[in-house]
C-alpha cells in the first residue's frame, strides 16, 4: 500500500494530526505528529515531549489513518 503522506489524517486520543511527517523536526515545540520511525512503524510523537501525556495516550489505545481525497 502506497499513499502521499500528506494526503492522510491520524486520528489518536480525539485529535486529529494532518499528514505523515519524515522527521521529528518537521513539527514546532509542543506540537503533535505522526511520522514512520527507522524501524518502519507509525509512531505518534510530540516534538521535545511525551505523546502519551500531551494526548493522554496509553498502550493499546486505537489510531485511524484516514485518506483524504
């Protein structure tokens, strides 16, 4: 399955994060995103920060990858 990554919404923890990111840096301080890491799964990060407390995320916890047309 291939897709434009910016062509993709990740929905986790009721928050909606536009498009796949290659780099933790693409994102500001604070900020949300999803990005495919070296080990070739999808990680939900914040940048300088932890995803599971920004987005009240735990183990388990569902995503939705939605294509947008």
């Amino acid at each position: 399955l291939t897709f434009h990554a910016q062509r993709v919404a990740v929905e986790v923890g009721g928050r909606r994060l536009a498009g796949i990111h290659r780099t933790y840096s693409e994102g500001m301080p604070g900020e949300a995103l999803a990005l495919v890491g070296s080990s070739g799964y999808l990680e939900i990060a914040v940048r300088e920060g932890s995803a599971a407390r920004a987005l009240a995320l735990r183990p388990g916890d569902p995503v939705m990858l939605k294509v947008l047309r």
